[in-house]
C-alpha cells in the first residue's frame, strides 16, 4: 500500500496558510464569501492546473467526483 502523501498534498504543503490568511483579511477577499473562500478557490484551481483540465465545467466534474 502506499504511504507517502499525494502530489497535491505535497504541493499543498509548500504553501504559508497563515501568510494567505493575512493577505485575504487584507484585501478583504472573503467579506462576503458564504462557504467557498479563498483557500478553497486556490485548492482547486491548482487541483485543476496539476489534473490538466480543459473546462471549467470539467474542473466541476472531477470535484464533484
């Protein structure tokens, strides 16, 4: 079985949550956001760079998948 983190994880991983947060609080990016903030757009538009997906209607499939 394998045990090693995923790609995505790994490239996840290089990234500061702490430093997103203060740019996102500075600019005010979530002010109105519900449920899909900042971090959650990020997360999939790289998920969609690293899946090389053609649509963004291909990029809501795999997710939802």
């Amino acid at each position: 079985m394998y045990q090693d983190k995923y790609v995505f994880a790994q490239l996840v991983s290089f990234l500061n949550r702490s430093k997103f947060n203060r740019i996102v609080a500075k600019y005010k990016g979530d002010k109105y956001v519900k449920h899909f903030t900042c971090w959650n757009q990020l997360l999939s538009l790289m998920f969609g760079q690293l899946t090389n997906r053609e649509s963004l209607r291909d990029l809501i499939v795999a997710l939802d998948a």
